[in-house]
C-alpha cells in the first residue's frame, strides 16, 4: 500500500461510517450503530499509522506526497482538483485526530447509551470526524474551504444535538453564524492569493509565493488577515469566540471532540499549513500572535471566575489555543504543534472526566454544588488530576514539556518577540489558579449530598431533569438528554478511554524533551518545516530558566491555589477546635488569604468578570451581534410593512423608483 | 409641426394614466388608464416616426395596439371572473395577499 | 391589387434556425386543439404528455442548431448560444412545470387544452424575448411571455387568492410594459432605429452618450425590465403573485421568466445600450444592492413557503444582476451559470411545495414538520435546495455564487461580492429554519401540522400519497440530484456555460 492509498482510506473510513449508519439508520440497533462509528474511525487511525510509516520509509526530501482523485473544476485557467497533500504536518494531525476520536467514539457508547438520538449522534460524531480529517488532508485552498465549512455544520449539528433544549438550539446557531463569519473570511482572503497566484495546490502555492509577491506586499497582508479572521472563528478567538463557552450546550464527548481535541485546533493547523506564506507577511503574522496573546489573557481571567464546570474548561481551552497561535504565528511550529498534540489529550481527557461528574451529579454542571467528589469516584478524581497536572505543566507532565518548548521557541527569536514570551508565562500562572481552583472546589471539602449517595452506592438522579444552563424543565420522555447517567467507575468503554488518554497525558512528553535528550518530534516534522524563513538561534540559558520558571511557577501555584480554594473558612473553622494550637496560624492565613484575594485575586477577578459583563455583553453580544441582528429585524419589518398588499401602493412605489431612476439620468444628462 | 408638440401630449397622456392607476379604485378604469399610458407610447412613436420619416414606428405602433387589445381581453376576463365569485369590484378590497 | 402583393418580398427565414420558435407555437396549437377532445382521459393526460412532448421536441431541436449563429428574420431574432442556453432552461422548467400541473386542480378548472397551450405560449414568448435583436420584437416577447401568466395565475377560478394575483399581476405588470414601451419609444426617437446594432451604431455614430433623450430612455427601459426580473423595488408584486397563483405556475414563473428577462438585459445592455454602459451601471449596481438586501431581509420571518421563495427570488435575481453590472464574458458566463443552478434549487423547492400543499392544504413553513420522517426524498431534495440557495459549498448553488463573486472581483467590483456574501449570510436565517422545520418530527401524531387540527382518522395517508403523485416527487429527486452532482462536479456546468457570448452579436 502507498502512503496517498492509505492517506485516501484514512478518509475514506469516517465517510463509509457516516453513510452505513446514517442509511442503516432504521435496521441498526443504536447499539450496532456505536461499534460501527467508532471501529470505523479505529480503522482510520490504523491507516493512519500505515500513512506514517510509509512516509517516513521516503527520503526526507520527499516526504510530502501529492495525490489527486479528478479535477473538479478547470476553468479560468485555475485547476481545481480532488486532492490530497500527505507530509509530516498533515499525518501529524490525522493521527492526533483519528486516535483521539476513536477514544471519544468509544467513550460516547458508554456515555451516550441511554439516549434515544444514539444512532443519529454517531453519525453526527462520524461526519464531522470526515469533515476534520478533509480540513486536514486537504491538497488544496479549495479543498480545504470545503472542509473547513463541513467541520461548521458538524459543529453545529452537534452542539444543537439535543434539540429540544432552547439553549442548545441557540447555541448551535450562533456557532454557525460566527463560523460562517470565519469561513467569509477564508474565502475572501483566499481570492486575494489565488487571484495572485494563480494556483490552489499547496506545493506550487509554497513555491511560488515568493516570486509573485514582494516581502509584506499588502494584498498578502491584507490576504492573510482575512485568513486569520477564518482561523480566529474556527479557533474561538477574541473578538470571535464567544460561540465556544456557550457551545459546552452539547453533549460532553462533543466537547471533548470538537471543542477541545480537534476543530478548535484547525486555525493552528491553518497557520502552520500555510506558514511560508504568514512569514512572507510578517504583518500579518505580527497580527495573529497579538490576537492569540490577548485571548490567552482574557480567556484565562474568565476562566477563574466562570463556576459552569464545563465552561471552566471551556475558556481554559481558548486560553490554550491563543497559546499555539501566538507560538506558530511566532514561529514556534515544533513546539506549538507539540502543545497541540498533548493539550488534545489532557483536555480531552479532562471534558470526559468532567462528563462523568457531571453525571454523577445528575446533569449538575455549577461547581458551588459540586464538593468533595474525591472518595465517591476515585477513578474519575485519578484522571482529573493527571489531566490538570499536565495542563497546569507540572514537571513531568507531558503539557510541561510542550508549554516550555513552545515558549522556549518564542523567546529564542528574541527582539520584541519577549514581550510574547512574557505573556505566556501571565498566562500560565493564570492556567495553573483556574485548573487547581476547579479541581479543589469539586473534589476536596465535605461531601455534597450527590457525593454522600454515590459513596453510599447509588448513583443520584434529579426527580425532575432540568436543563444546566435555564433551569427549564425538561422532556426526558423523548429520550435526549437520556434520563440515565453513566460514570466512569461503572461504564467500561469510558473507563478504556480514559485510561488511555490519561497515560497519554502524562507520557506524551517523551518524544520531545528539552535540551536535545529526545527530539523524535522535532526530527519527524523537520521536512514540513524546513523552508521556514525564520532561524532560532541556541540559547541554552534561556532553556534552563525556562524549564525552571516552568516547574517553580507550577508547583508554587497549586499551593497558592490549595490555600485559597481547598481550605476554606469551614474546614478552618473545624480544624480550629480539633487543633488549637494551629489557631493563630488559620488566623494568619485568613489574612494572607485575605490579602492574596485583595492583591492578586479580586484584580483578576474583577477584570475577568469585566471582561465577560461588559466585553463579551456589550461589546460583542450587543455591538457586533444583537447590533447586526437588530437593524436586519429592523429592515425586515419595514419591507414586510410596506408589503401591504394594497395594488395602488404598489404602483406608487413604482412610480417612485421610476421618477428616482429618470432623475438620475437627466442629471447624468445635464 | 414641431415634434415637440407630440412629445408633450404624449408625456401628459403617460402622466395621466399614470395618476389614474394610483387614485382610481374601479379595476374597469384603471385599466382604461393603463390603455391610456400604452396609447402615450404609441403617440410619441409616431411622432418619432414622423420626425425620422420612415415607417419603422408606424409598425411598432400598430403592434402595441395589437398587445393593448389582448391585455384589455385579459384583464375585462378577470374581472368578471371576480364579479362572479361576487367579489368587490374594488382593487382597494383586494387584500387577501399581504405582509 | 396582386402587383402590390408582388411587389413586397417576404424577408428570408432560416427555417432550422427558426424551429425551435415552431416547436413550441406549433405544440401550443396542437395541445389547444387536443384539449378540445372529448375523453376525459386524452384531456387529463394526453394533453400534457404532448406538452412535454413539445418541449421535448424544442430541446431535440436545440441540441441539432447547438454550434449555430444565425440572425432570422431580417435581424429580428438571433440564434445564438446565449438564446439556446435560455431557451434551454425555459423548457426544462416547462417540462418540470408540466410534471408538477399534471394533477393541478387550476388546470382542471380553466380546461387542460387552454392551460397547457398557454404555458407553452409563454415560453415562446421566452425565448423570442431572449432571442430578439429588435425593439419590436423585444416587445412582443415580454407582452407574449406576459399574457399568458396573467391569465395562467388566476386560471384556479374558484380561488379568490388566484384571481387576487392574476388581477394585481396583470396592473402592476403592465404599468411595467407601458414604461418599457415608453422608453422604447425614445430610444427610436433618439436614434431612429428599432434594431439593436442599428441603434449601437447610431450612437455611437452621433455621439449620443450624454443625449438627455438617450439617457431618458434608457432609464425607463431599465424600470420596465427591472419589473419582469422582479427587482427591487419595482418587486412588490412578486411576493403577492407567487403566493396567489397555483404552485406550478409560480414553479415556472419563478425560474423561466427571471431566465428570458435577465437574457434580453444581457443582450440588450451589452450591445445597444453599451455606449451609455458609464451612465447605466450605477442605476444597475443601486438597482441590484437594493434587491439583495430588500429580498433577503423581506424573506425573514415569512410563514408562507411561497412567499418566502419570492422573496429570495428578489434577492436571488439582485445576485444575478452583479453579472450584468460588471459587463465582461465572465459576468455573461457567471448569470447563465447562475440561472442553471438557481433553476434547479427552485424547481426541487417547487416541487416539494406542490406535494405538501396538496396533502396538507397548506404552504405553510410548518407543514413541512415531519416531512423528513415520512419522505426523505422529498425532505432531501428540499434541504439541498435550501442549501444551494444559500450557496453551502457542495452545492450547486456555492459553484454559482463562487463564479459571480469571482466574476465581480475580475470587474473591478469585489466590493459587490462582499454584498452578495452579506445577503448570503442573512438568507441562512430564513433558509435553514426550513431544514430544521423538515427534519423535526411531528409534534403529535395524528394532529396536522400545518392547521393543528385532528385529521379524519383512517385511510387518510393512503389518500394523501395519491394526491401528492409521483411525478412532482420525480421532479424533486431529479432536479435535487443535479443539485448535489453539480456541486461536487461542476465541471460540466462550466463547459456548458462556457462561451456563452459566441456569436453574441454576429449577422
């Protein structure tokens, strides 16, 4: 088997699975429908390692491999085909996204099996893994705008997966419209170079970017910009991601898969993909790292004050993935690619973990409910730990390796470039409060009732299903959201899934260490980016304090993070009489808790919770969305007014439109 | 006589007709009216083609009267159609479509 | 009295070139005549499978003069490839038109003989609108394209909302054929001239590009065919007729009509009226920004399918303008390609319309509910159509709309394209309510949706399949499964528009 044979059977395999099931939908059993999805995108993944080993059986120089099925459209005198482009980048993804979706899809049989729609969400799931893995393989702009729009209306097919909620059908929609904003500018800022060029395929487009364009030429500034604009809806950035949060309405494997794992990675993928051209516009890649920069920032002040489980993690993932655009429009690949890599893991893993206290919870997603879970599920809390160690870049972790070479890149171009370096670090300070803050709230403490009754041995359910995020009560007969709830502890197929991507999440790490022990990675992606522009001179000192700062910043703030959140004033108070003698320390920490709230928190706090009132509120919701939406209602009444039906009205108006285009010509004549 | 006369009676045969549309609520009428405003049409070709003296306006004209003649048909046909259904014969009640 | 006769010589016809004209005035004689037969059974189906025949035979026709250039009649009409690409489209939405009327109550109630011979007429009409090279002949083929749908709209007699449409159609659109006619006629003022090149000339001759009567005429020809296209905001009829007429009808309107009229505004502005191309674009380019938005905007928050579909038919015929407006051989290419795939969308919406009004008695958006669950051809076609019309990649209509906005950008005008993107965005907002309207299941069995009553119990869904028939779910799947190979494929659809100008202009 060639490599572009099992690069195609690698696409092939979610699109047999999305027809079976989708056709077969009636005869079927849900049961069958899940195995069928998920050996489907096993079977991807198989092909996918049999991509990566015949690729890299090729020489170095010719491991990016171009394959194409038919043209689809010749005209103009621009060739559009049906083509696929394998080289070290694009394996990378298929195989972060094949097998991180083979363990969500085994995950969702366990997860999802007391839901009615059962059948119908694995097609979804299976869809939208094709539509990915297009975006991903894709050998063309063209191509790769059509996977780009299906991963769209996967996403939005999802998030809306439980109708009937008003909230998820909301949701959903505005997913779509921010992404469409995205994908209007993809395809405008993809006009701007094709229309240069005169190519869609991305080895003629590398090629011969740099003849037909000057350094920084403005119409591929103004290209990339509006590429980004694509990458930024795809990727939930500031100002375009306020879909993200809301989002989390769909069921949890999806926010595991799509909002964690796989598309929300897609606009990192886009700027590594088409990174000989970003750095022909330094501009433009200036641009995306200060976007990327910023919401890094304010997602991750959001983030600690947000008490939405689910959106915890949300934010947590936007602040992430404004970590790797800032560090691939950097021109950090190696290191974003690799934070790309192992933030799917722990992030996916710690969405399936927060899907299973979730149901422990009986649908419960606030964390001021939430206390204490730690003794009821012991397997759970395992895989939350490992997850926010990683994320938090504890030493060892696999998030710590990758974070620090990310930032290490970053700082080795130097120049002005620091002040990136820097704000990575204020953001991973703020990454390490808000994961140990949720896992403290929801795992330490007495335990809350629902914790009591699963210790007891009885998984809790609510008497009345009510929707999270309104309180709305809600119709379980129909069978979505299912009324059963599964956890991990007791649903095999989650269990496996877990596991796996737990010890991913504290593994990944190895194949690239820092100070050249390993570079496996750095090794297998070298072809993708060996004609990048840009050097990064060796500065060992940088990587030594890099790899400190890391570890001290990690540690130092899950204490920081323990004294404020695990050990509260009622576990203070109780330790006060048991321990008399430690009073005047409590009373101490009191103040210094106080003060750490005073000085570092409540600043935090209060620009977080400025950000999400006024910024998200006003500025976005209310200027840019419910602005746009207000003047089109607006218009809308007023064409449906003038339709009155009245035919004397309508000749006026006529006579109207007459006398105003018969005025415009006789003062063209005059 | 100046061409200008024509264009002048048939610019206020076209206004006219035109006003007669916008006020007039009898569907009868305003298909007069509509008569009206074709018939402005065919005067100023005929002035033109007297103007330019060949016979290519003369032809147009007897066209449009050939077409004016068919719509009044069509329009004559309607309106009984609604007499008999025992519908106003008010264009001003014809509102069932709207919005 | 016979020297007379002798003296005038009958001008030269090229009777090949002419018989797809003869096609189908000659099958509208032959169907009136069949009409008048006493079986019932030769009247109901015998009538029209011979329209189809005859508009089947106007396609044989087309196919054998595919490579010809000939001017007929002394340059009065011209059989080009842009006159065999509208003529094209006119008889496929006939045939379709004539599938989806096969078992209309309208059809029944004004005698098939009359009702089918008259949409036969209306596509003659059509296509010598598209094809004529002459004032007069340009007339002839609006009022001949016009007449028969003023009379074919209110042909459901017993229907108030029918005769409403027919009648209001028949005013408003001829105040739009008297302004047209009026600007005809200074236009033959201005030059002297009724033909189109004899004009060209003439203009360019004396110079006549600021003349204020020139200018003046252009201006009225404009509002008279912006009427036909139903453009804003000469557009208020359209939602009105198309809600009113019977569906088939409005099928065929919708798609033949916007194809004979965006034709002739290609014909006539890229060859007479070029000259004054500086004065005439920006009334255009207001012309079809206006229509884009007033459509799109107009269409949110409708209840009536129908009325929904003219509104975007607004919008859809502003998109269409941006390829006159830019004036270059891709703007030509971009419309005709555009009014292929717009064709398809609109015929499979039609289509799925004609069914649910006839099993539910409504064209309510809300009676689509559950159609998904019972007809997932019908809901399938509908949902691609839906899609294409908003221009979703893998649709036809993305492979149109992409070519218009390429076709604006290479003109200079990208700023149009962006227009079209932003009436894009807002047609989602009405297009994928009906999507999701289909593939919701129903609220309670047994309960119509469309009126929320009970409906007589027993033997009832047997009745409605019946009624429904086969041939308009036909017409769905077919015209839906164009849709979704042209989008994936759509390098046909680009060789068939491709030199849409040659021999524009010759003889």
């Amino acid at each position: 088997m060639s490599t572009q044979t099992a690069a195609w059977l690698v696409l092939a395999m979610p699109l047999a699975g999305t027809l079976i099931i989708a056709l077969g939908g009636r005869i079927l059993t849900p049961r069958m429908a899940g195995w069928i999805g998920t050996s489907a995108i096993a079977a991807a993944f198989a092909f996918a390692v049999v991509t990566l080993v015949k690729l890299q059986g090729l020489g170095e120089e010719e491991r990016h491999v171009a394959s194409s099925l038919w043209d689809l459209a010749n005209a103009g005198g621009l060739r559009v085909s049906l083509g696929i482009y394998v080289d070290p980048l694009s394996v990378l993804m298929i195989l972060v996204v094949t097998g991180v979706s083979a363990l969500i899809h085994l995950y969702s049989v366990g997860y999802m099996s007391s839901d009615e729609g059962y059948t119908r969400f694995f097609a979804y799931l299976n869809f939208f893994v094709f539509s990915m893995l297009l975006l991903v393989l894709a050998g063309n702009l063209i191509l790769l705008i059509v996977g780009w729009a299906f991963v769209g209306a996967a996403s939005y097919m999802l998030i809306s997966y439980w109708y009937r909620r008003t909230t998820a059908t909301a949701a959903g929609i505005k997913a779509f419209v921010i992404n469409v904003i995205g994908d209007i500018g993809l395809v405008l800022g993809t006009f701007f170079i094709v229309r240069q060029m005169g190519v869609v395929d991305f080895g003629p487009l590398f090629e011969g970017a740099h003849s037909e364009f000057a350094k920084n030429d403005p119409s591929l500034v103004a290209g990339m910009i509006l590429i980004l604009v694509g990458a930024f809806a795809k990727s939930a950035q500031v100002p375009l991601h306020t879909w993200l949060p809301d989002a989390m309405e769909g069921p949890t494997p999806v926010s595991s898969l799509i909002h964690a794992a796989t598309m929300v990675t897609a606009g990192v993928y886009l700027i590594a993909r088409l990174h000989p051209l970003f750095e022909w516009a330094p501009t433009a890649a200036t641009v995306g790292a200060i976007v990327g920069a910023l919401t890094l920032l304010i997602a991750g002040t959001i983030g600690l004050t947000v008490t939405d489980l689910k959106r915890v993690i949300a934010y947590s993932t936007m602040s992430q993935i404004g970590l790797m655009i800032m560090g691939v429009c950097a021109a950090a690949y190696v290191g974003g690619l690799f934070h790309l890599m192992t933030h799917a893991f722990f992030k996916a893993l710690l969405f399936m973990a927060a899907g299973s206290v979730i149901s422990a919870m009986a649908g419960q997603q606030s964390l001021d409910r939430m206390r204490g879970l730690r003794k009821a599920m012991p397997f759970t809390f395992g895989c939350f730990i490992a997850g926010g160690l990683a994320l938090s870049a504890f030493p060892l972790m696999s998030g710590f390796f990758s974070k620090d070479a990310l930032l290490f890149e970053v700082g080795q171009r130097g120049g002005g470039w620091i002040v990136f370096y820097v704000i990575g670090y204020i953001g991973s300070v703020m990454t390490v409060l808000y994961t140990w803050r949720m896992l403290y709230r929801a795992f330490w403490g007495d335990p809350c009732p629902e914790a009591v009754e699963l210790e007891g041995g009885h998984l809790h359910h609510a008497h009345e299903h009510t929707n999270p995020a309104n309180g709305e009560v809600e119709d379980t007969e129909v069978g979505f959201p299912g009324a059963e709830h599964h956890i991990a502890e007791r649903t095999w197929q989650m269990k496996v899934a877990m596991s796996a991507l737990a010890v991913l999440s504290v593994l990944a790490g190895l194949i690239y260490l820092p100070f050249g022990i390993t570079d496996t990675f750095e090794k297998f992606l070298e072809p993708t980016f060996a004609d990048s522009i840009v050097t990064h001179p060796a500065n060992d000192g940088l990587e030594v304090f890099g790899v400190i700062l890391t570890s001290v910043l990690a540690i130092g703030l899950i204490a920081v993070a323990y004294r404020i959140w695990a050990v509260g004033e009622g576990r203070a108070t109780a330790w006060q009489q048991r321990l008399p003698l430690l009073h005047r320390l409590f009373v101490n920490k009191w103040y210094f808790d106080e003060l750490l709230d005073l000085l570092f928190v409540r600043p935090i706090a209060w620009f977080g919770r400025f950000s999400r009132d006024s910024f998200e509120r006003v500025v976005i919701d209310g200027a840019l969305v419910g602005g746009t939406s207000g003047i089109v209602r607006a218009g809308s009444s007023a064409v449906r007014a003038l339709q009155t039906g009245l035919l004397r009205g309508y000749a006026g108006l006529v006579m109207v439109g007459l006398a105003a285009v018969l005025l415009y010509f006789l003062i063209r004549a005059a | 006589m100046n061409i200008n006369w024509f264009l002048i009676v048939s610019a206020l045969m076209f206004a006219l007709g035109a006003i007669g549309v916008l006020v007039r609520r009898n569907p009868l009428v305003v298909l007069l009216c509509l008569e009206l405003m074709l018939n402005a049409g065919n005067l100023a070709l005929l002035g033109f083609s007297r103007m330019w003296g060949d016979g290519d306006g003369q032809i147009f004209a007897i066209v449009v009267m050939v077409v004016a003649a068919c719509e009044v048909a069509i329009g004559l046909g309607i309106v009984v159609a609604l007499y008999r259904r025992r519908l106003p014969i008010d264009v001003d009640e014809l509102r069932e479509l709207a919005g | 009295m016979t020297s007379v006769l002798a003296s005038v010589k009958g001008p030269e016809i090229d009777w090949a070139a002419f018989s797809p004209l003869l096609g189908l005035f000659g099958g509208a004689l032959i169907v009136l005549m069949v009409g008048l037969s006493s079986p019932r059974v030769i009247r109901a189906h015998g009538v029209p499978a011979l329209t189809i025949a005859a508009f089947g035979a106007t396609i044989g026709l087309l196919i054998w003069e595919w490579n010809e250039q000939v001017s007929l009649i002394q340059d009065a009409l011209i059989l080009d490839r842009l006159t065999i690409l509208i003529t094209l489209l006119v008889c496929v939405a006939g045939i379709a038109s004539t599938l989806l009327a096969w078992r209309e109550q309208a059809a029944r109630e004004i005698a098939h003989g009359e009702f089918f011979s008259l949409l036969l007429i209306a596509a003659g009409g059509m296509v010598v609108l598209a094809a004529s090279r002459n004032l007069v002949t340009t007339f002839v083929g609006l009022e001949l394209l016009s007449l028969p749908l003023y009379i074919l709209c209110a042909s459901r007699l017993r229907s108030e909302r029918s005769l409403e449409s027919g009648l209001k159609y028949l005013i408003v659109g001829s105040v739009g054929s008297a302004t047209l006619l009026y600007g005809f006629a200074m236009l033959y003022g201005a030059t002297g001239e009724t033909d189109y090149a004899g004009i060209l000339t003439q203009v360019v001759k004396e110079g006549l590009m600021g003349d204020a009567l020139f200018l003046a005429a252009i201006g009225m020809t404009i509002v008279g065919l912006a009427f036909k296209a139903s453009l804003a905001p000469f557009h208020q009829w359209t939602p009105d007729v198309y809600e009113g007429a019977p569906t088939p009808v409005t099928a065929f309107m919708s798609v033949a009509t916007k194809a004979a009229a965006l034709g002739v505004i290609v014909r006539l502005f890229f060859t007479a009226l070029l000259p004054g191309v500086d004065d005439w674009r920006p009334a255009w380019i207001a012309i079809a920004v206006i229509s884009i938005l007033v459509g799109n905007v107009g269409a949110l928050g409708q209840r009536s399918l129908k009325r929904m579909l003219a509104f975007s038919s607004i919008a859809q015929a502003g998109y269409l303008l941006v390829g006159v407006v830019v004036v270059t051989e891709l703007g030509a290419e971009a419309v005709v390609l555009y009014l292929v795939v717009y064709l398809l969308a609109n015929l499979a919406a039609f289509a799925v319309i004609t069914v649910r009004e006839r099993e539910t008695g409504s064209d309510a958006i809300g009676s689509l509910r559950g159609l998904g669950a019972r007809s997932p051809i019908l809901a399938g076609a509908m949902t691609l159509a839906m899609l294409s019309l908003a221009g979703i990649p893998a649709t036809a209509g993305f492979i149109g709309k992409f070519r218009l906005i390429e076709a604006a950008a290479d003109g200079g005008y990208t700023w149009l394209g962006i227009v079209i993107v932003v009436g894009s965005m807002i047609s989602l907002a009405y297009y994928l309510p009906v999507v999701a309207a289909m593939w919701r299941p129903d609220t309670e069995p047994g309960v119509d949706p469309a009126t929320g009553r009970a409906v007589l119990a027993g033997g009832a869904q047997e009745a409605e399949a019946e009624r429904g028939g086969w041939e308009a779910t036909l017409v769905a799947a077919v015209m839906g499964a164009a849709i979704l190979v042209f989008g994936i494929v759509p390098q046909p659809l680009f060789e068939l528009v491709g030199d849409v100008l040659k021999g524009f202009g010759t003889g």
